[in-house]
C-alpha cells in the first residue's frame, strides 16, 4: 500500500490499479519518481518533471528496488 512508502523512495505508478487519469503526465507510466513529502497525503516528484498526490489507502504506487 501507499501508506508503507518513506520519504526518498523510488515508485512506478501502476495503472492497472489506479482511479486517476492514466493518460495524464503527472500519472506517468514506466517512469520512476521519488517520494518527496509525506503528509494526508503523498507527494511524488517524476523523472518527466511533473508531480502529484496519491491518497495513502490507495496502492497505485510501486516500490523499486534499485540495488
């Protein structure tokens, strides 16, 4: 879920799931983004120079394991 990801995580948005506009910029597909700010909500700055919110409850985001 959403909930577990910390500050500095690297995410996917997986369409597959989401309620949101897939076909939007700031809901990229097959673009990582970091998490950058975790409050009622969590704030993900992507690679493509957007940004959006994601509801903790919701699991359209993907942890990378980047090792």
């Amino acid at each position: 879920m959403n909930k577990d990801l910390e500050i500095g995580d690297r995410v996917l948005f997986d369409p597959s799931v989401s309620r949101w506009d897939i076909n939007s910029p700031s809901n990229p597909t097959n673009i990582l983004g970091t998490v950058s700010e975790l409050n009622y909500l969590i704030t993900v700055d992507w690679e493509n120079g957007e940004f959006n919110t994601y509801y903790p409850e919701d699991e359209d985001l993907i942890l990378v394991d980047e090792q």
